[in-house]
C-alpha cells in the first residue's frame, strides 16, 4: 500500500535518514543496464589486467544490469562513508597498513548502516523490497556512485567527491520503488593532473581511468595470493597491505576532512607498534588485533609473509 507520499518527499526523508546514520554522502540513481561499463570491464578482463581476481570476469552482464540481480528493481540509493583519517602509525620506518584497513571491516558497517536504512524505508512504504551491496555482489558500485551524482571517477579510477575527495566507502541500498534521482555526474575535474599516474610507485594507473591490478601494490598485497616478488619490494614504501599513493597525491584529497566514523578509527596498540612488534608478530597476536578488521581476510601466513619480506629488505 502507498504511504500516499510522492517520489520527492520519500528521497528527500531516505536522504535525511541516510545522514541520520553517519553516511557522508547520498546520491540515487534511477537503475538501468550499464553496457558501456559492460564492454569496459570486458576489455580490461581481456587484457589480463584483472590479474588473479577470475571473479571479475564472469558475471560481466550481472555486473551491468542490476536487474539481472535484482529482478523488478527500480532505484539505486547510493552511499559514501568518509574513511580519511590523519591519525597512522606513530613510528617511521614499520610495515605499514592502508587508512581503510585501521578499523573495523568496512563491509559490516556499511551493511549494518545500510539494513538500518532499508528497514527505515520499510517505515514509510511498508511494501518495498530491497537488497544491499557492498563489495559482496557483482554489482559496479563506482560506475553507480556516477550516476548518482557523488562525483566521477579519476584518473586512478576511484570516485572522486568535490567537497570530500576521494577517500570514501561506496554502500548501494537497492529498491523496487521508483523514487527522485539525480543527475549523474557527467563532468570531469582531473584536467590535465597526472599525479595519480606518475607518482605510482609501480606504474599500475593506466592513462585511460584503469589500474594494472598485475603491477598494483594493494593486488600484490592482498588479492594475488602469491609471495611477493624480490624485485617490487623496492617499491612498495614498506607497505604490507594495500597502497593510498595515489589517492595522496590527489588535488582533491588537499582538503579532505578525517571522519567521524569510531568504527574506522585505528586501534591505538596498532598505531603504536614498533619495528620490534611488528618483527614479532604471532598468530595469536594477529588475531586478538586484526580480527573483524579488512587485513583479517588475508589470513596470518600471507600477513606474516609480507611482514617478513618488508623487514628483511632495506627500505
């Protein structure tokens, strides 16, 4: 049954609500195929630029039309959740962790959030359906941040918002309500900026808004499995999961303000540990510190193993 409510005012409440719960940044889009990303990624795909992530390249038509997930599905409410902070590890010259991997896992706030959100909407039309999508479905979450107007994607390929830069989660609450949406975003505001490109430390920002996961430090660190070569541990900046460079040196993020967000803060025992604590890390240690954190994926030996190399080499 219809709450009686037009399309404008329930936006503008969902929106309301959506800051309510600590998201930074809302945006919704009316769903549709996607196949100019469809033949992007495809392209990508087959020049091996995936590297070891095969999941990517199955399900491209998934991955492009919500309604092959979602059958009936209408809206797609986008979310941004700021993890940009300028508290890091207290001591130079240790393995060091990427800003979205300090806090708790990143999926399980915004699904929390997200659920919230979608029961709220239950509240005002008792009768909606909805899924919810965080990096746990074949769903293209910064081609959708676009269309729902949060900003466009950079040279490095990430979302780029004018007012908060780049370093955001994105969070989609799918509904099969027809809604207000926003324009996409259509405008470009990289110019002729590089830095992205340049100052990678391997080279894995391609020219054309793409990133060669086989040279990227947060592939080689996390997702690819595999020891890490001698020969790219000279780039890696003592780096042992995950890489922000390239959002660092973005213009954008000159500005960008740290959250708020107490889930993502990093563990003070984490940003205090020295050369010697992190030589000495255990398993049992990794678990009382790292578990129901992003690095609790890449289970002891691979963490260890990158600890390991990191510290045996000179930086």
């Amino acid at each position: 049954m219809s709450s009686g409510r037009t399309n404008r005012e329930l936006s503008v409440l969902i929106k309301q609500k959506s800051a309510s719960l600590g998201f930074d940044l809302t945006g919704i889009a009316r769903a549709r195929a996607l196949p100019e990303y469809e033949s992007y990624l495809k392209n990508w795909v087959a020049a091996g630029m995936h590297d070891k992530m095969n999941y990517l390249s199955r399900d491209t038509e998934k991955r492009a039309d919500p309604s092959a997930l979602f059958p009936g599905v209408r809206s797609m409410i986008v979310t941004g959740f700021n993890y940009y902070t300028e508290i890091k590890q207290k001591h130079q010259g240790v393995p060091k962790i990427s800003r979205y991997a300090y806090g708790r896992t990143y999926q399980a706030v915004i699904e929390e959030k997200l659920d919230l959100l979608q029961k709220y909407v239950l509240t005002l039309e008792p009768s909606v359906v909805g899924n919810i999508y965080v990096d746990s479905f074949p769903v293209l979450e910064k081609p959708w941040a676009v269309e729902a107007g949060l900003g466009w994607q950079g040279r490095h390929s990430i979302v780029i918002n004018r007012n908060i830069g780049s370093f955001f989660f994105i969070g989609i609450l799918a509904l099969n309500i027809e809604l207000d949406y926003d324009e996409p975003y259509i405008e470009n505001h990289c110019g002729s900026c590089r830095l992205c490109i340049d100052q990678c430390p391997t080279r894995a920002v391609n020219c054309d808004g793409t990133i060669d996961a086989r040279k990227c430090i947060s592939n080689l660190t996390i997702e690819n499995r595999a020891p890490l070569k001698d020969e790219i541990i000279p780039f890696l900046g003592g780096r042992v999961y995950a890489c922000d460079k390239c959002q660092e040196v973005c213009p954008w993020n000159k500005n960008a303000k740290p959250h708020n967000h107490a889930e993502l803060n990093i563990r003070s025992e984490v940003a205090e540990m020295s050369a010697e604590d992190w030589a000495g890390l255990t398993e049992d240690k990794f678990t009382e510190l790292f578990s129901d954190t992003p690095i609790e994926r890449v289970k002891f030996d691979r963490f260890r193993s990158n600890i390991d190399k990191i510290m045996s080499s000179p930086q």
